[in-house]
C-alpha cells in the first residue's frame, strides 16, 4: 500500500523484486506440479475440490496432505492485527513440516482478490483469504467451499450453507484515546465535537478506500439518527468534525500515537488495543480504548480458500486450525470478538480470564449487510470528499 | 478532459513556440556524427549490447506497466472495452484532485525554483570545486532524494498540529497556531518544497556556472550597467535552463505519492485517487477508472517532459 515519494525509481526496484520472486515462485511451481500430484492420495484438482476433511480421510489424512505440500501462503495478516502474529506462530509450531508465507501483511480484501487474480496458477498464489464481506461478495467465483469439523458451532447467519464462506471474528468500531492528552473520557462520538479535540481526531484512512475508516463513519452515523441504511447522518458528522478544526486527514499510526500528534482514533478495539499498553515497550502506555454506549457496530471478517490454492490441502488445514477453541480465544485476546464464542461459553472451552478483561460481547450489536455496504459505499463515494475537504 | 485543456493552454504553449528555433541547430548538429568514421558503426554492436539490460529494464518497469495502466482504463469491471471510465472526468471530485495537484505541483515547483535559483547565485561567490560548494552538492544529492513515510514523519515532528516542535514555538513565541495545516493539501507544499530546493539546485547549478565572467566583463566594457546584463544578458541565457528545472520540478511534485499519502489520506491530490480506485474495499467496481487518471496523468507528464527536452535543448547551446 506504501510507495513512495519517487514512484519512478522506487516503484522500479520494488518491481524488480517482484518480478525475481515471480521468476523464482515460476520455478517453484514447476517443481512443486509434480511433487503435490498425489499429495496425500489426492491428486491437487482433487484436494481442490475437498469440502470436508472425510475427503482426505479424515484429521489425519489432511494434516499428511497438508505436510507433503509444506507450504501455506496466507495473505494480508499484519502480526499485531487480531492477534495473527501469534496465530500464524502457533500454526506453524503445531504443524512444523509446513513454512508459512505471509504476503502483503499490510494490505487490504482488494489487494486479496488482485493477488489471486494476477498469481492465478502459481505457487505464490494465496491459499487463503481473511476478506471483507463488500469484497467476497463481489469475488465469490474465487472461492472453494468447505465446512471445518466445527462448522456447527458457528450460528447459521455466521457462514454460507455451502461454505463457501465463514466468518471468523469482528471489532467494534471504538475510540482509542490518549489519556494524557485527553482528560475526559470520551463516551460518545458527539463528544468529540467539543474544542477540547481541536486537532485531535483521526480515523484509518480514506473511508471511500479502507472498510475501518468507512466503519468510522457508520458508527457516527448510528451514534447520530442515522443506521446501517442510512449513513449520511455519518458523513454530517463528520464534515462538522472537520468544521470544528478536530478532524486531521494525517494516517494514524503507531508512531503518531505514540507522539501524541494522533490523540484520538477511531478504529477497530482489537488494533486500539493493540497500540495500547498491551504492545509493551513499543505501544502508548496511556493509550484507552472506549467502545461508544449505545447500539454497537462490528463488522465480521471471513475466512475463505483461494479455490486455485496451490496448497490445496495446507488451505484447509489452516481452516480447521482457525476454527479451534485455542485459536478463537487468541483472537478474543486480542479484543476480536470470535464466531464461535456463544458455543465456546457454552461448552466452557472459552478463556474466561481473556473474556472477563475484554467484556462480554455487547448485545445491541450491528453490522452492514453486503447490500447495505455496497449502498453506503455509493453513498461514500459521492459525498464524502466534498464534506471533508 | 479539464485536464488537457489546462495543460494545452499553460506550460505546452510555451514549449510549442520554442520548438522551432530549436530543432534546426539540432538536426544539423546531430547529421556529423553519424556520417562519422566507420569505427561508430564497429561500436555501435557492443553499445546495443551493452545498452540492453537498461533497454529491458525500461520496457519491463516502465513502458510494459505504463501500458497496461493505461489500457486497462478502456475496459469494463467484466473486460469488455468500453470508454465508458472516460466519464471520471467529468466527475467533480476527480476534476478537485486534478486542480489540487496542478496547484500543489505549481506553487511547490515555483518557491522551490525561485529559492534554489537564489541559491545557485549566492553559490557563485565560491569557486566550482571548492569545499562549500562540493558540499551544498552532495547534500542536495542526498535531500532532493529524501522523501515517502520518512519525509512525512520528520515533517509531523516539526510542524505536525499537535507536537511540532516548531508548531510548539510558534505557539509559545508568536501566539501563531499552526494548527493542522500540514494535513491540508497547501500544506503538502512544505515536504514538496524541501525535496524540491534541493532538486533546483543540482539541475540549475550547471546553468548558473556556465555563464561566463567575460560576457560580464564585454557587457561592462561596452558600458552596460549591472541591471543591463541581467536583462539582456544574463536573463535570457539562463531563461530556458530556469525553465526547463522548473517543469522538472512541477513533475516531480507531480508524481509525487508517499509522502501525500501519509499526510493527507483522505485525498485530494490525483495519485492518491488513484490509488484509493485501485485499492477501494468500500466502493467496488471503479479500479478501471484508475486507469483513465493514469492516462490523465501520463498525458501530464509527456507534455512537460517534451517541453522540458526541448528546453533543455535550447538551455545547453551557452553551456559548452
């Protein structure tokens, strides 16, 4: 996502290592075509076409399959976001034989789509997808269906009945706030009006581009008469913010925050958190996170195989390992609410310790459906710039 | 469409009326050498040979990519051509970011122009090759290069809204407040015009030096006034050098995308239109419209590289 200020000469060299790793990922393919034929029994097209793992046999088969073809490509994880760092480390000391690469950490559901579409057929395809629902629904011929062994402990309205899709975790949309810089505790996104934020208030991008910094507005706009059908009230919002001299188009980050020229953002609680005391040494330590009273808004995230994953069966393997009690609760850890958490509360396999300082899931809780997004969306692009700009 | 047309009748108009004059020396200049002795011809096998990696390189990096950008401009979400995306033009949020980037690009270019031409003069009291001056060189080399995130960091601790430290100053010592001007698009000039300064100088230095102290002595002999060299003398020999940096440096701003990115997310320049068409998780189905900027921006730039050559042409006759 991060160029920079030379295009010309910087794009070059950044497209001179791509180019290397496709010649390299080119060669790897050759050799990893006729290793993987009969991986674990299964020819590839057949892992391809796998929806459950009774077609590899069972557990055990899958995890052969999946070591024989010793590779995973996963993409657009960052390590401090919802926990993937330590996700991704725990799948690969529970399943050594597989190296996992991780691709583009920092980049977003489309850039998901454009790497399947442009790698299509190499080894340096993604296997998997951790994608926005806007995006999947737009892209769902690139997909494979298939239902994890604990596909029952997800609620219906949380996966597609032929599996091509699943939702794994969500945020709120929260306030992240430095606490000493801001004396007050905000409550609500209309606090933030007050001159006591002049400069002060940032979200994670541009919301006609990035979903968290488009969630930004959306909570405004439930938090303002507005909903998930009608975001405009948002976008007032948010052009008063600007009027009032407290919104700042700067992209927050962690150093920004940790200057204090950021104090307050808007964003996910699971990456508020995480610029938090709870990144230790490199994270603000005063640095608070409020999830505004009132209907709460989250925003699932799916997960889903690349249906030309060239690691058809490592794809798969990763699937069963995310829906793991161990997994959900890193992902609770990190302040993401997971898909399975009703059924883990109720079969007691939730890490109550991690539940009790995150807080229970709120009850009023809503998120755009893929109509609603893709109308926002619209709604967005033609209103946003000029009330901001 | 406004694009073209403001570039028809700024910069290209210019560079249209200078051609003339300066193709002829060219030509003639140029026909010599290749009626040469046979040893260039014996060369010229091993020069291609030796030229080719470059060769592949900018056909792989730049005119294969630059290509497709464009053209995939002319196709549909489903891959069907269409001229359809030309309609972004029309769209007035895509026209802004055009204006904002014309006047970032013009405004950064003319300060950094008019500052680092001053530069060069005042450089002229010291000899070429002396320390200051190889100094101020290397320097320049290094700052006309710095720039993306880390340029936009170092801005934000200086002059960021809230913890600059020359925005603390300002506070305390003038009662001035900076406020977020830094996230603004004229705000952007500032980063825009430290890497530009340096730029303006190392393209703008040759010039200066090639004017000769005897043109100035000749002038004085004949009883010019200091005033009269500048005006006939001095000024016209360096006009197209000055000129010719000063669309150099208009590109440069021009294509310029990191730094802006970390400044001013929510847009308002054109390459960060792009890239918010290109990336966009929210609206779906306008990556195509990318493509079209992309034409927009490289019509751009080929109009100022052209007047720039031959600019730089005209500019090279006084510097032998």
């Amino acid at each position: 996502m991060h160029s920079t200020t030379r295009p010309r000469r910087r794009t070059a060299v950044a497209a001179t290592a791509l180019a290397l790793a496709g010649l390299v990922g080119a060669a790897l393919t050759g050799c990893a075509g006729s290793s993987s034929a009969s991986a674990g029994g299964l020819s590839k097209p057949k892992a391809q076409a796998a929806t459950s793992a009774a077609a590899f046999g069972g557990m055990k088969g899958l995890v052969a399959a999946a070591e024989k073809e010793g590779k995973l490509n996963v993409i657009t994880l960052p390590p401090s976001w919802a926990n993937y760092g330590k996700i991704i480390d725990g799948f690969k000391k529970k399943y050594p034989k597989i190296k996992v690469v991780s691709q583009n950490p920092n980049g977003s559901s489309a850039d998901e789509v454009a790497a399947a579409k442009s790698q299509k057929g190499r080894d340096t395809a993604p296997d998997v997808f951790d994608i926005g629902t806007a995006v999947l629904q737009q892209n769902l011929d690139l997909v494979a269906p298939y239902k994890v062994a604990n596909w029952q402990q997800v609620p219906d309205d949380f996966k597609d009945a032929d599996g091509k899709w699943i939702y794994d975790y969500t945020g709120l949309m929260s306030i992240g706030y430095d606490s000493s810089k801001v004396t007050t505790a905000p409550t609500s996104v209309k606090d933030l009006l007050g001159s006591a934020y002049k400069g002060k208030v940032a979200i994670k991008g541009d919301p006609t581009k990035a979903n968290e910094a488009a969630s930004a507005v959306y909570l405004a706009a439930i938090g303002n008469g507005g909903s998930p059908d009608d975001v405009q009230p948002g976008v007032d919002y948010f052009a008063k913010l600007k009027k009032a001299g407290n919104f700042v188009s700067v992209l927050p980050s962690q150093a920004t925050v940790n200057s204090g020229e950021t104090p307050v953002v808007l964003q996910w609680s699971y990456n508020n958190l995480a610029w938090g005391p709870a990144a230790g040494s490199a994270g603000n330590p005063n640095w608070k996170v409020v999830v505004p009273s009132g209907t709460a808004l989250g925003s699932y995230y799916n997960q889903a195989i690349n249906a030309g994953a060239p690691h058809p069966a490592a794809a798969r393997l990763w699937e069963e390992y995310i829906y793991t009690p161990e997994v959900q609760n890193l992902y609770l850890a990190a302040g993401a609410y997971p898909a399975m958490l009703k059924a883990m509360q109720s079969k007691s396999t939730v890490d109550t310790a991690v539940l009790k300082s995150v807080g229970e899931a709120p009850a009023d809780f809503v998120q755009l459906s893929a109509d609603q997004a893709t109308k926002a969306g619209t709604l967005l692009s033609a209103k946003w710039a000029a009330a901001v700009r | 469409m406004t694009a073209s047309r403001t570039v028809r009748g700024g910069t290209a108009g210019a560079s249209l009326r200078s051609a003339p004059a300066v193709a002829d020396p060219a030509v003639g200049g140029a026909a010599p050498v290749s009626r040469g002795a046979g040893a260039v011809a014996r060369r010229r096998a091993p020069g291609w040979l030796g030229l080719s990696p470059f060769v592949v390189y900018v056909l792989l990096f730049l005119a294969i990519p630059a290509v497709v950008a464009v053209t995939s401009g002319f196709f549909d979400a489903d891959g069907r051509p269409t001229l359809g995306n030309l309609a972004a033009f029309a769209d007035r949020g895509v026209q802004l970011d055009f204006l904002g980037s014309f006047q970032l690009s013009a405004v950064s270019a003319a300060i950094s122009a008019v500052v680092g031409a001053v530069v060069c003069w005042a450089l002229t009291a010291w000899p070429a090759g002396s320390g200051l001056r190889t100094a101020i060189d290397s320097a320049s080399s290094v700052l006309a290069q710095f720039g993306g995130v880390m340029l936009a960091f170092a801005m934000i601790a200086t002059i960021g809204g809230q913890t600059g430290i020359v925005t603390g100053l300002l506070r305390t010592a003038f009662g001035i407040d900076l406020g977020p001007f830094l996230y603004t698009v004229g705000g952007l000039t500032v980063p825009y015009v430290y890497f530009g300064v340096p730029l303006m100088v190392l393209t703008f230095m040759p010039a200066i030096d090639g004017l000769k102290a005897q043109w100035g002595e000749a002038a004085a002999t004949l009883g010019a006034t200091r005033r009269h060299y500048w005006i006939r003398i001095g000024g016209p020999v360096l006009a197209p050098a000055f000129l010719g940096s000063l669309i150099l440096l208009f590109a440069n701003a021009f294509s310029s995308f990191a730094t802006a990115a970390a400044l001013i997310d929510q847009g308002g320049i054109v390459p960060l239109a792009i890239q918010q068409q290109l990336t966009s998780e929210t609206v779906v189905g306008v990556a195509n419209s990318a493509g079209v900027l992309a034409l927009g921006m490289v019509l751009v730039m080929a109009v100022l590289m052209t007047a720039y050559a031959l600019l730089e042409r005209r500019a090279q006759r006084w510097q032998s």
